[in-house]
C-alpha cells in the first residue's frame, strides 16, 4: 500500500499502527494525520535511552553528530554534561563532564548547561558552580566544547559586570554572542575566546574576577533578577522570553545598543524559539490556558495571535525548517508533534493584552483559531517514556531528545509516497 493510500484510507476514519518492521523503534505511531498534497510522511524508525544523562534543555547538530547539553544541577560526579550522537548510529555514544578549579582534589562539577550555541567547530554553554549542600552559585561560567579533540575550556565571567547569568539563554549570531542574562544583557565576540594562549580553567578561582573580554557590550535591563528562557537575534534586533511562574514577559531590543525598545506580557512560553522576517513564534506552556499551542509575536508592533485546540497541552517548543513550523506538545503516557503551516500568522486568533501580573488575567482568553486549520502534519505515538523537549533537522530526518532521567533520542525517518510502509 503506498502513503498516499494509506493517508487517504486514515483520513476516510479508519485508524492504522504504523511500523517500520526493519528499525528498532520502541515507539510505533499510534494516530497520525497528513495533508493529500505532501509527497510521504514521516515515522519513527529509531530509538536510543541514554542512560549516562539526564534532562537534555539544549540540542545542536555538527558534522554528522548531535550533541545535547544536560539542565541538571548536581553537586557530584553522577551525571554528565553533554552528550555526542552519531547521526547515522544511535549506539555511537559519548558521554562528557566538566570540571571547575582544574584536575585536582579542590574542584568542583559544572552544573545547569541549559541551552547550547554553535560557533564553528566550537560548541558553547552556560554553566555554574553551587557550593556543595547550598543554593546559590559561586561561579558563572562559559563552556567552550572542541568538537574536533573532544576536550572543554571553561571561561570565568565576573558577576559584578555580567550579573546572574545561571541558567541564560545564549544565541550566536556571525562572530557575536548574545547572553540575556537574569539582570543585564551582553554580548561579545566570541573569537577572542578562541585564539591561542587561553588554559583549561581561565580565570577559575573562587571569590576571583574571572576573566578580561574585550569590546563587551553590558546594559542592564532590570535591577531584580528576571529569569530569560529563550531569545533569537536578527539584523537589528534581540527577541527575548521570561517564561518564570512570575515573569512572563517579552522584549524587543536594540541588537546594536542592547537597549531595551519595549516589553509586553504573555503567557509562559516554552525555551524553544523561531523566527521569520515578521514574526516570533513560541511554544505555550501556561497552565491556565491548556489550550494554545503556539503563539505568534508581530516583530512591527508586537500583536500577538495564535494557535489553539482542544488536544493540546503544555508545548515544550517551536522550530522551523523548510517552511514548516514543528511544535512538539506532551500529554498522558503520549508525544505528539505538530506540523505546521505559518505561512499567514496574522489570520490566527487574536490574543488579548495581558498585564505584569497573571493573576488579573482573564480565565478564557477565547477565539482561538483552531491549530487543524493550519496542520499539515500531527504525530501522536503512546506509551511514550517521556515529552519531545529538542528538535535538529538533518535533511529529510528529524532527531529529537526525550526530556526524562534518562534522556531518550528518536529518529524519525521520511518516507516518500512510492515507498512500502507495513500496515498491522
């Protein structure tokens, strides 16, 4: 039976398993939905636990291997920091961990690697450093992975001058990187960090300045912390997300000055970000409004409209590829995973304004357009260990990492119409 027959017998109300009797999938498609006018679909054809990490918040893909970066805070050597996959072969696995203070006895584990930036064969993360049974951190830290030999620097940035910057969403743009840090914004050229002479540890000492950055740009954007979750940068602007229980907040700022131009409020969004020329868009995850599944940020004026329907819950992100917009969503013991056509975002759902505290937001903001009017695709596959969290586009493959203890990885695999896909 070819794709094209078996979409149309789905879509005429009879329900089929689909499975890829040839590959190791643990998680065989249980419901699935595609437009007539695609030319295949996709499966899973692939499944890996990786059981050496935990909880992976930051995914990038560089020749042929997919490294993640792992959001646990651990005070010992129990967990690692980043994982290394081969595209081709889900058992080619590395695990690695990094250290703060150098080799010896007094050092301590690098914790919290929330959100990774690739900037050639250099993968870049923040980390910290809790003193071990407390809280609070003694050490903001710039990780720089070498792809090539496999081995770390760690950068030590002074907290008077860069503020908090635990947990900061970082985004590379040519030889700039943009930190939105919890107080201030930065941003650098990130080759100074790669020229010869720099050690393991650079400027490693507890209670020390860390190190000199030359040409760094540093405005502060709010005196009490406010926790950012996710930015992307263009031509002229940083986009950012505060998605915290309290700060739900979105700016528009200067890329040039790093200057804030304006704010608005909306509901919690997910890390994951994409962009347009014209819009923002994000994955909701707000519990008092289950329903919207993605939201679209105006970059002219900053309306917001968006997508909603009845099946959705918490979506974990958004990203593009090709056209098409991939909105991973989670719920009971099930993964599924939304195609999306955002070509026309401004004929979705007008949202409403929110004000700074969601207490005083209304209980249904209503008028939502349904997401199935704007579906190209949906994946909804059961007994799912754990919700899509990441997303990486090789070609016609998709790779996503599970968020659990331990992370899972899948392979979804397109097949063309004029392929044979075994019906059960």
């Amino acid at each position: 039976m070819s794709v094209r027959s078996l979409l149309s017998k789905h879509k005429s109300g009879i329900k089929k398993v689909l499975s890829i009797p040839s590959f190791k999938s643990k998680f065989p498609i249980k419901d699935t939905n595609a437009s007539l006018e695609q030319s295949g679909m996709y499966c899973v054809s692939t499944s890996k636990e990786l059981s050496n990490i935990s909880l992976l918040h930051g995914m990038t893909l560089y020749n042929g291997k997919i490294y993640g970066t792992s959001r646990v805070a651990s005070e010992d050597q129990s967990h690692y920091n980043i994982v290394v996959v081969d595209t081709d072969d889900y058992d080619d696995v590395n695990y690695y961990k990094f250290k703060y203070l150098g080799e010896e006895d007094d050092f301590y584990y690098i914790q919290s690697l929330e959100s990774c930036a690739i900037h050639g064969k250099y993968i870049y993360a923040i980390g910290t450093v809790k003193e071990p049974g407390k809280s609070y951190s003694v050490a903001y830290l710039i990780i720089q992975f070498d792809t090539e030999l496999e081995d770390y620097k760690v950068f030590e940035l002074d907290r008077d001058v860069y503020g908090t910057i635990e947990g900061a969403p970082i985004a590379i743009d040519g030889d700039i990187i943009f930190i939105a840090g919890a107080t201030k914004y930065t941003k650098f050229l990130i080759t100074q960090l790669e020229e010869e002479g720099w050690d393991k540890f650079n400027g490693c000492e507890k209670g020390g300045p860390g190190i000199e950055i030359e040409g760094a740009t540093v405005v502060e954007h709010y005196e009490n912390p406010r926790r950012a979750h996710s930015l992307c940068v263009d031509d002229d602007w940083l986009w950012v997300n505060f998605s915290t229980s309290r700060w739900r907040m979105f700016q528009k700022v200067s890329r040039t000055t790093l200057i804030v131009d304006s704010t608005i409020y909306k509901p919690r969004c997910s890390d994951d970000i994409a962009q347009t020329d014209t819009h923002v868009f994000l994955g909701a995850e707000e519990s008092k409004y289950p329903g919207i599944g993605v939201i679209a940020i105006r970059k002219s004026d900053l309306k917001m409209t968006a997508l909603g329907d009845l099946d959705l819950s918490y979506s974990y992100g958004v990203f593009e590829n090709s056209g098409v917009l991939y909105n991973t969503q989670t719920g009971e013991q099930e993964c599924k995973l939304y195609n999306i056509d955002y070509s026309n975002p401004d004929n979705w759902g007008e949202l409403p304004e929110f004000d700074e505290d969601p207490e005083n937001w209304a209980d249904d903001v209503g008028g939502l357009t349904a997401v199935d009017d704007y579906l190209i695709q949906k994946f909804k596959f059961e007994d799912c260990p754990a919700t899509p969290n990441e997303i990486v586009f090789d070609g016609s493959t998709i790779h996503m990492f599970l968020w659990d203890s331990p992370a899972w990885i899948l392979k979804f695999t397109f097949y063309s119409e004029e392929e044979e896909i075994r019906v059960l």
